[in-house]
C-alpha cells in the first residue's frame, strides 16, 4: 500500500520508481502537475522515473500520501476539513 512504511515482505519490494508512480496515483497528480506542486521543471519529475527522487522530494509526496490517507488537505488552496 503507498506511503506505508512497515518492512516488505521477500518479493515484495517496489522500485523508486515503481513507488514514485504509485504515490503520483494516489494522489492523483500528473507529472505536470507534480513538478508545479514540488517546484521542479516537469523534465526533472521525467528523470525521477530513471534516476530516482532525491530525498526532499521523495519526503515531501510521502506526506502528501499521509494527509490524503488522514482526510486532510494537502493540495494548495484545498479547504481543510478540520477546525
């Protein structure tokens, strides 16, 4: 499941990339839209996919993927649900 952090099963690791794609699913983000979020060129997100996301990114869609998860806006200007 995306943005669950318990330890693998044998066989059941992802790739980054493989991660990166799902996490861009779940949240329902193109590349395009991604990139604006993370305040990269859209190239980068591409290369993401056959070099790996460095550690900032790949921090900033985990939580992403947590606030989804948790019904809490993350997207900017969403309308936070909560007081």
């Amino acid at each position: 499941m995306v943005g669950r952090r318990c330890l693998p099963r044998y066989g059941d690791m992802k790739t980054e990339e493989q991660e990166l794609d799902d996490q861009l699913r779940y949240l329902n983000l193109t590349k395009t839209e991604a990139a604006i979020f993370l305040m990269v060129n859209p190239q980068t997100v591409h290369r993401w996919f056959e070099r790996g996301v460095p550690g900032p990114a790949r921090n900033a869609l985990a939580c992403w993927c947590r606030l989804r998860r948790m019904g809490e806006p993350w997207r900017p200007g969403a309308v936070a649900i909560t007081g």
